[in-house]
C-alpha cells in the first residue's frame, strides 16, 4: 500500500503545527530540534512577524475597536459601510494563514474562531466582530475560562445568540443552550438546566447607543439557579454579573468541557477518531492546569499518538489553499485584490474563514469535505497559482523550477523525483511517477534539456498534478 506522506517526523510536525511546510519552516525545526521549535511556536510574541505585519498593515479596518467602526460607518467614510470591515477580517484571515510565521497561533486562533463561532460576515454584528476577532487572539493560547468569559461579555457573541435581547420577563435561552452544548460540556444537561442558565445569563447585554457591552442589573433575573448540579444563590440583581461569571468558570473546569475540549483538540491535530488514552491524558492536563491550553498542545504535539497519527488527516480547503501557497513561494501583492481571490476560492469551496453560518462552526473531519465538487475547485486553484495565472498580483518565485528545483536534473525522471521531494515530501510511487511521466510523454531515462515541455509550458500543468494528488491531501 502507497503511503502518501513522508515518513520523517521534522515534515509530519510541520504538516500538523502549521498550515504546510515551507524552505525555511524546515530548515528552522531541523536547526532548533523539535522540542525547542514546539516552544518557540507555543510563545508566539518571541517569533519576529513584521514581514506579515507588514501585509496586515493594508487591512487598515480591522484593527478598529467597536466605537471606532461605528464612527467610520456613521461618518459615511466606508464604501461598503460595515461589510468593508468584515471583509477585511476574512481575507486578513488568509493572509495570517499564508504567510505568518507565528503558525500554530494561527492554527489555535482558527481552531478557538470555530469552536466559539460567530459568523462573519453578518449584519448583526457589523460593529463588534472585529472586536471579537481581537478576543479570540488575545487568548488563543492562554485560559479556556479566560476565553469563554471574555465571549460570554462580548458584544458579537450576545448579538450572534441572542442574550441581549434576553430579559428577566422574557430569558432567551438560546445563548444558554449554546454555551453548554456547543461551547463546553456538550449535551450532558438538562431543559432545567437551559432555564436556569438563561435566568442567570439575562442582564449580559449590548449597549444601544454605543454597541458595548454592559451588565444591565435591571434586566437581570435573580433568585436560585441549579445547573450541572452547581447551585447559586444569584440573590441579587447586582450580583448577577459575577454570579454568570461564576458560572462561565464552573463550565470551564468541569471534566464534560475537558473531555470535549481535548478530543477537539486531538480531532484537530491527531485523527478524525483520535485514541481515547490520548483524549483521556489530555483531558487531565487540562484540569490540572487550571484551563491553560499551552500545557495541553506541549502534551499532545509531543505524545507517541501524535507521533503515530502520520497520514491520518486530510487537508481542510483553507489548508490545502494555504499550502499551496506557501510551497509554491508565493507572496502577497502590494494591494488587498489578490488575497481577496484567494479568499473567494475558499468561499466557492464553502471554507472562507469565519464564513460559517451556524453556531457550531466548520467541521473538522475528511467526510465533511469530500466532495467532488470541493475538489475541482481546488484542482483548478492549484493550476491557476502554479501557472501564475490567478490572482495575478501576487508575488512568485523570479522561475519557479529553479525555486522548486535548485539545479537542473539530467533525466525526467530525476525531475519528477526532485518536484515531487519540493512539493509533497517524498518521491512518488513508481507507477504514479510513471503517470506524470506518462502525461510528459517520457520515460524515467528520457534526457532532460531546458528547452523541453516539461520546463517550460507544462511545468505548471506537472506541478498542479502533484498538488491534486493524495500526496498533497494528506498531511
């Protein structure tokens, strides 16, 4: 049986920790040793980013504080209003997945934006998503209890699932059934539990006037909750800000949530039906460390079950995309135009990022995306960025063979051996180098000159076929 990806642990890490490996992300891990690249990685602050900065730096909207949207989309100054802003926070999404070299950050920030999704873009949270967006960074690698706090009192979410809306005459429970079911322990509660929770929840609201968030103690439903078996006496309107953070803090530390979050984890990471021990150990160092992710990813990367798992995940349609253009050399262009396109790829292949629309965010496993036509979309965008033909603003390689392949090869055979090592980790299997060299009309021993097809107009052609193939699926 052909085994699609490489044996070598330094490319499987790289296929896992960050959106595909490139020249210098391998160099980097087999220079540090993987311990130390793991730990650099996990400190994201000490990786110099400013190449990517500087990228960001176009997206001039999504920096914005909430008060700073409204103010533009009041003031007439966006085109677009508020979609420009949301825009903006989807591509710049693309752009980080590219070409950060914080990459696991950006792996958790994406992974952390599904398991707390609020979709974008949306109207009902024109002024507060990127403001969302900043929380979700801000803890993507710290406390889960710090993260789910912080979007229990987030504008966008208490738009997104209805809570501020939610009164102590009419609780919405909504939020309430999300926040358990979705966000922490899974569906281990009861109805009983959904109507406490959503009494204790009511008062968590969104300013009018200012789109903030305040607590509004006059809304705020008072009297004993029971949830989960956790007991509050929430006796005073005052206190029922504290109460529902108590709450937030109970759901966090509970041992469904730890479950919950370490086989996401392991789904994300390891395999679509990752090894129970693995979840279980995981689980553990979760509680014990207080809802520190960090601990949790150092335990997981560094298991022999992550070791083991070579070949066990397929590439998601933002992985695939964004490993395309990291092993092809591509860079961003002077303007936002171009990423944009790579952004609508994504959203015909129905992966842009922060784009999906129910609560429970995108799936994470190989079934959710096998379809066809899923594929074809991103066949093409493989021939399209291998030929430079779309989006033609972004930056390549001066000759693409000779980034891919340094020193001409003397044979076709010995050229497709060198590409498929650049592109995919490893020479193909010997009857699938021998289709590509089928396609070129060549034999493994047929002279290589530069003049020949396989150099000039059907080099991309060659390159798109090994990006197509399972080779490149799996990671």
């Amino acid at each position: 049986m052909t085994s699609f990806t490489p044996a070598d642990p330094v490319l499987h890490l790289l296929r896992r920790a960050t959106y595909g490996p490139t020249p210098e992300s391998e160099s980097e891990l087999r220079k540090l040793g993987a311990a130390a690249w793991l730990e650099r990685q996990l400190n994201p602050a000490s990786i110099d980013d400013a190449a990517c900065d500087a990228v960001l730096s176009k997206y001039t909207l999504i920096q914005k504080d909430i008060a700073g949207v409204r103010a533009l989309v009041q003031g007439g100054a966006l085109k677009s209003g508020a979609w420009d802003v949301m825009q903006q926070l989807g591509t710049a999404a693309v752009a980080r997945a590219a070409w950060s070299r914080r990459q696991l950050f950006e792996l958790m920030v994406d992974f952390w934006s599904n398991h707390l999704n609020v979709t974008c873009p949306s109207g009902e949270v024109w002024d507060s998503r990127g403001a969302y967006d900043a929380i979700v960074r801000r803890f993507a690698l710290g406390r889960f209890a710090d993260l789910l706090k912080a979007s229990m009192t987030a504008p966008a979410m208490l738009s997104y699932l209805d809570n501020r809306s939610s009164t102590k005459a009419k609780p919405n429970e909504n939020y309430a059934r999300e926040l358990m079911e979705l966000h922490t322990v899974g569906l281990v509660y009861t109805e009983n539990d959904v109507r406490d929770a959503a009494r204790l929840l009511t008062g968590l609201t969104v300013d009018g006037k200012t789109g903030l968030y305040r607590f509004d103690a006059n809304q705020h439903a008072t009297g004993p909750v029971t949830i989960l078996g956790w007991r509050h006496d929430n006796a005073t309107a005052g206190g029922g800000e504290a109460a529902a953070l108590a709450f937030a803090d109970m759901l966090a530390a509970h041992p469904a949530t730890a479950e919950r979050i370490a086989r996401k984890l392991c789904v994300r990471f390891v395999s679509d039906d990752p090894p129970a021990a693995l979840v279980s150990r995981l689980s553990q160092v979760y509680l014990q460390q207080n809802t520190a992710i960090v601990p949790v990813l150092r335990a997981l990367f560094t298991s022999a079950e992550f070791a083991a798992a070579n070949g066990a995940k397929l590439r998601t349609p933002l992985e695939d995309l964004a490993a395309t253009v990291r092993v092809l050399g591509i860079g961003p262009s002077a303007d936002m135009t171009a990423v944009r396109g790579l952004y609508n790829y994504l959203a015909d292949m129905g992966h842009a990022p922060l784009r999906w629309a129910p609560p429970n965010g995108y799936p994470d496993v190989a079934a959710a995306w096998a379809a066809p036509s899923g594929l074809l979309i991103r066949w093409n965008a493989h021939l399209n960025l291998a030929a430079g033909w779309y989006p033609k603003q972004l930056t390549r390689p001066v000759s693409t063979l000779a980034y891919l392949v340094p020193s001409l090869p003397a044979t076709h055979g010995a050229l497709v051996d060198q590409l498929a090592t650049r592109l995919v980790g490893q020479p193909l299997a010997p009857a699938h180098a021998a289709a590509v060299l089928s396609f070129l009309g060549k034999t493994a021993a047929s002279p290589l000159k530069a003049t020949d097809p396989a150099i000039t107009g059907r080099l991309p052609h060659v390159v798109a076929l090994m990006l197509d193939s399972p080779y490149f699926l799996y990671r």
